[in-house]
C-alpha cells in the first residue's frame, strides 16, 4: 500500500517538474572530424606547457625562490613575477613551501 503511495507520489512530482520546464533543445553534433579537434587540443595543450615552464622559470629569478616554490606560486595562481610582488602576505604565506622568510624578500622588492 505505501509502494503504491510513493509509486503515484513520484508521477504527480515529476509530472509537474517536467511540465514547468521548458523543452530540452537537441544537442547539434559537431561539423569538424574528431582526428582535427584532438590535434588542436594536443597543440593547444603542448603551448600551455611551454607557457607554464617559461612563467614559472621566470618565477625562479626573484630572490629567495627556488623551482619548487616558484612552482607552487605558479600553481596558487601567481603567473608572473609583477603578481607575485603586488600579492599580500597572507595570500603568498598561503601557497605550501613559501614561508615568512622568502615573503619578506619579496615585499623588498616593492
């Protein structure tokens, strides 16, 4: 009896949720041939990669960072040095492997 309950509970429900919904648009497929979207993304991807490795080599001359710290500011979203110097204490102080020290090198640079 409870099954049967839940079971009607359930139509009137979705009946209405679908009802004051508007109608779902049919996706469209994609023109393009996948073999050229998958070469793109690769391009796109190995870019990215140069990109990340020059901005976080890039991170390395400041005073005091190393690789590994230049990579985790890299990571927490500080891309260039100009970022790095600009950001507050707590935002650097924040990011694994950058301590007070390396923070108050940094803010010399102001």
């Amino acid at each position: 009896m409870i099954s049967k309950f839940l079971v009607k509970l359930k139509s009137i429900l979705f009946k209405s949720a679908l009802s004051s919904e508007t109608p779902l648009k049919k996706e469209t497929k994609p023109t393009k041939s996948a073999k050229s979207s998958k070469s793109k993304t690769k391009a796109k991807a190995k870019v990215k990669t140069v990109n990340s490795k020059k901005n976080i080599e890039n991170l390395t001359s400041l005073p005091g960072v190393g690789a590994k710290s230049a990579k985790a500011l890299y990571e927490a979203g500080f891309k260039t040095k100009k970022a790095v110097i600009a950001a507050d204490e707590k935002d650097l102080l924040a990011v694994s492997g950058v301590g007070i020290n390396l923070v108050k090198k940094l803010k010399e640079l102001k």
